[in-house]
C-alpha cells in the first residue's frame, strides 16, 4: 500500500476532479509550441511585432491570484516567464469554470500547462505573456521542493542535498534548471572532440561491450554469463584492443566514444561505468600525440568556454598550449627527493613505507612506483602537465622506450591532480606482446586481481602484422569536470550509481 502525504492525496482529488470536469489530465493529443522562453526574451526588444501570436508550454512554478487575474511563472527548457492571465479572456462566455476552477483550485505547481497569446511588458517592465488560451497537459502527483527566498535575498528550503539530487536527479534538473548547462556542455565536448577527429578524416567506429577477455587496461572487471552460447562474459574496461585491430585491418586512424566498466571503488573522481574516448592513429608515436591533444583541447574548450582559463574551485586552470612535459622518474623526484630510477624492488618498498604509502605483496616494482607517484605526486599537478616514460611492467601495451631501458613511451595528463588523459606509442611486436602477457600473468599468480589476462585472438591479429600506431584514450567525465569546474564526478553524470536507499 502507497503511503501518501497530505499533499499527494489533495493532488489525487484534483486529478479525479478535473476528469469529472471532462477535462483529461494528460491528454493524447500534440500542443504545438512556436516561441520558446529564452528566444522571447532575447528577441521580443528589437522585434516585439514578431511576437503577437504565440504558444507556449511548460512546468507551473508559480501561481498567484489576484481575485479575476492572476500572474504566474512558466518553466519550459530554456528558462522561465512569466504569464498573465485574466479570467474574462480566457472565458469570454458566461461559463467561468476554467478559470475559477481549473486554474485556480485544480492546477498546482509543478503541473505542464499550455498557453497561447501575445508577449507585452507589465507595468514594471517584465516581460510576460498575456494568455488568451489556457490548455491543461499533464498533472503532477508530487509535490516539487518548495525553494523561497526571503527580502533579504536569503534562500531557504533549497534542493541541495547531494544525495537527494543525485538519486532525483529529474527534481534537481526542475528546481536547479541552472544545472542543465554542465550537461549541455558535456555534450559539447563530444561534439568538438569528434568535429576534430572527423576533420582528419579519422572514421568514427564501435566496438563489443560484452568481450570474451577484458583487455586493453589494468582493472577489476563485472563478469556475466551468455545463456545461448553458455560462456562467461565480461562488460569491457577498455575498447583498445578491438580498435588495434582495426589498424591492422587498413584503417589510417579510428576512434570510439563509449561506456567502460570497472568493478572497483567509487569516490568523488570514480564511478563503476563511465565514459571514455579512444583513438588510433597509425603512424605517429606518443611525442606527435601530446602534440595533437593539446591542440584539441585548448581548441575544444576555447570553443565552449570562450576561454582557455576555467577555475575549478581555488585553482584558475589554463589549457593554452604548450603543456608541461615531465618523467615519471623526475615527478617522484621533484616532488618526494626520492630518485626511484635503479632501485630495486626492496629499496622502493622500504621508501613506500616510510612515508606510508599503501602497498601489498602483489604489487611488482611497476605497481609499488605508481603508489607513490598515486600518494605523493598527483595532487601537485595543477595545470595541464604531462607525466611521461612509465616502467615497463605498469604498461603492458606500450612500446619499449627508444632510449631509456625499462620504461616504455607513455604520457598520462593530468589536470588539477587529476588524470584525464592515457596514451602510448603502441607496442606492435607480437613476440614481445606476449611475453608481456606472461609476465602479467606472474602478477595475477601473485594475488593482483587487475593484471591483464593472455588474448591469443589479438595476438594472432598482432602476427599478421601492425604499423607503428599511437593510442589515446580520454576520460569524458574528467575532463568535462574541469571545463566546467566540478570537482565531484557525480555533478557531470545525469544518473551516477548509488547505494541502495534504505527502506
């Protein structure tokens, strides 16, 4: 049985009574919409004639009556107006019910209403729409949080809580419409990164999401099973080893925008799915790759932003290249006085454990460097830095270093402590690939649950031959997080995961 509120069961009984009144609460048929708010509002000043005739449709936020009229607040996808409405316009027969019935007791707020008229300005100066039509589109049940704001300006009641928004985040986007242009942006930065991709004549592609081996990352992945064909199958935690294939089947350069799945922990930068871009580009190697990603983005988020500064709580961040370029090696260097180059995987554990670094047997020398390039490097990376040349057993993908023995050629970005960016010159010597697949399968033997299991398939792929080829991939919801100054991944995904709510 539904427990409802007061409010619920008033609403009920106005939904009952306005079907007594033949009026349907959610009509089937179309309410053609001409004139948005926002156009309204920036066209109505230099062309007010253009404006006579209107339709308008949208979420009631605000109803006041004044006896046979009344002002009220309309919400539709682009913002809010007001509307006036006078009771012997919009019944100019003797019969008043619409008005004094359906508008003024049986419509609430949060209800989608209809109205049709002519734009003018009060006599204050607002802009509104003197209604002549009034049509009824769709009643709501709940109650939406009441926001008020006091003369002092002071706002109270407000829809804040971040659980709450998260888990509703339908009632945040009507309450904190303003929220809406994180999304809008995020989408954008799609729209920019493929109009570059695609001006390079690189073909955009898709790629299984249900793989018979997760590759192509270092991560725990979600495991499934195929009734019909009675195999397990694992959600992907990275497209990279289907897009290699490609460029061993002819194409010059592929890219994929894409959900990845991993099952490990979620915290203000991780949720278990998320969105990652990946691209391929045959040959070119890591050095040309930095090159085209610092382009992209100072390009991509002058675009949307009209600036290549965005401030992400105190830190004022700037995408102008060029970026800074540092070693692995140096960071942990420069940042700890630790030179991690030579030492042996002794030497590197007693130094994790004097400055309490968190660590465990499985983790390999590779694995114990990215722990404390993880615990004592990261967070000083403020503006856009790229952290080159990573050991060889973090990176079974990559391709060995040209002159620096057991590092390979890899950059990761990272962006106010953040790392938004991963790519590689792709390692593309089919014997050397599979004994770095061993040597990954030493480390899982060892206990580490995110190493990388053995693909005979992309092997067999690998032997018919790859050109040299440069991989990126780009995390979406990080990097929309930084152009638009969120410093909670869950601010830029419409509907991130969540516990289950207690009952």
């Amino acid at each position: 049985m539904q427990n409802l509120s007061e409010q619920e069961i008033l609403r009920r009984q106005s939904l009952s009574e306005l079907r007594q009144l033949g009026i349907d609460p959610y009509p089937a048929a179309a309410f053609e919409v001409n004139c948005l708010s926002e156009d309204l509002k920036k066209g109505y000043d230099a062309n007010p004639d253009k404006y006579t005739s209107i339709s308008m449709s949208g979420r009631l936020m605000m109803k006041r009556i004044m006896g046979k009229a009344s002002f009220a607040e309309l919400q539709d996808s682009t913002g809010k107006i007001q509307v006036y409405i006078n009771r012997d316009i919009i019944c100019p027969s003797e019969d008043k019910e619409l008005y004094n019935t359906v508008f003024k007791k049986l419509t609430d707020i949060g209800d989608f209403i209809g109205v049709k008229g002519h734009a003018f300005k009060t006599q204050t100066g607002e802009l509104s729409v003197h209604v002549s039509e009034f049509s009824f589109l769709s009643k709501s049940l709940h109650p939406l949080p009441v926001v008020k704001v006091d003369a002092d300006g002071k706002v109270h009641d407000a829809f804040t809580d971040p659980e709450m928004r998260y888990r509703h985040r339908y009632v945040d986007l009507i309450v904190n419409p303003q929220i809406k242009e994180i999304f809008i942006k995020r989408t954008k930065v799609i729209q920019e990164m493929r109009n570059y991709f695609n001006e390079q004549n690189w073909i955009e592609v898709e790629t299984p999401v249900l793989q018979r081996i997760h590759g192509g990352a270092a991560a725990r992945p979600f495991k499934t099973h195929h009734n019909a064909l009675d195999i397990p199958l694992y959600l992907r935690i990275a497209n990279e080893l289907y897009l290699k294939r490609l460029i061993i089947g002819g194409f010059d350069g592929v890219y994929e925008f894409g959900k990845m799945f991993r099952n490990e922990g979620m915290d203000r930068t991780h949720n278990p799915e998320f969105t990652s871009m990946e691209i391929y580009v045959a040959y070119k190697d890591y050095l040309w790759m930095m090159s085209m990603v610092e382009d992209m983005l100072e390009r991509l988020i002058l675009n949307i932003n009209k600036s290549t500064i965005v401030q992400v709580g105190k830190n004022e961040i700037d995408f102008k290249k060029p970026y800074r370029r540092l070693s692995m090696y140096d960071a942990i260097k420069e940042y700890t006085g630790f030179d991690v180059e030579g030492k042996s995987e002794a030497e590197v554990v007693a130094f994790c454990k004097s400055k309490q670094v968190a660590i465990d047997t499985s983790m390999g020398l590779g694995k114990l460097i990215d722990s404390i390039f993880g615990d004592l490097v990261e967070d000083n990376l403020i503006q856009p830095t790229y952290i080159t040349d990573y050991p060889i057993e973090m990176t079974p993908l990559a391709k060995k270093h040209r002159s620096k023995e057991g590092l390979v050629e890899r950059f990761e970005l990272y962006v106010n402590g953040k790392e938004i960016a991963n790519a590689y010159s792709e390692l593309n010597d089919p014997i050397d690939q599979r004994e770095r697949f061993e040597d990954q399968l030493k480390l899982a033997a060892r206990g580490d649950d995110e190493a990388m299991a053995m693909d005979e398939e992309f092997l067999l792929a690998m032997e018919y031959g790859m050109p040299p080829t440069s991989g990126l991939g780009i995390g979406i919801d990080r990097l929309t997080m930084m152009i638009t100054g969120q410093e909670a991944i869950q601010e830029v995904l419409l509907f991130p995961q969540m516990k289950p709510e207690k009952q």
